[in-house]
C-alpha cells in the first residue's frame, strides 16, 4: 500500500475555503453534503493540531533562550 502524503497547513486552509465558498453559494448538493461537510472535519482537526503543535515548539524555543 502506497504511503499518504501529509497534506500541508497551507493545502488544507485552501480547501476549507473552497468548501466554505461552495457551500456560502449553494453549490454543493445534497448528496454529496454530508461527504463534504466530513472533509471539512478532517481538515479542521488537522489545522487545530498542526497549530497547536506549532505554537508549542515556538514557545519551547522562546523558553529555551531565556526570555
């Protein structure tokens, strides 16, 4: 089985938006909602720990210099 690729903070951002924008547009239909409103999920809890993970080392860093 071919190994997945993290898809980065940047990628996901963009295509939350894109989500955003169809469904601000009424552009997504009903069958597919659901499957939509799901990858949306995905990419927030994605975004949340990628920053939360970053804000953390940022702060280890700081902490590591004294300030």
């Amino acid at each position: 089985m071919a190994k997945k690729t993290a898809i980065t903070y940047e990628a996901a951002a963009l295509e939350l938006e894109e989500i955003l924008g169809q469904l601000e547009n009424d552009e997504i239909s009903v069958d597919v909602l659901a499957e939509k409103v799901e990858r949306a999920s995905v990419l927030l809890k994605m975004c949340s720990e990628r920053l939360r993970a970053t804000e953390k080392r940022v702060d280890e860093i700081i902490e590591n210099l004294g300030l």
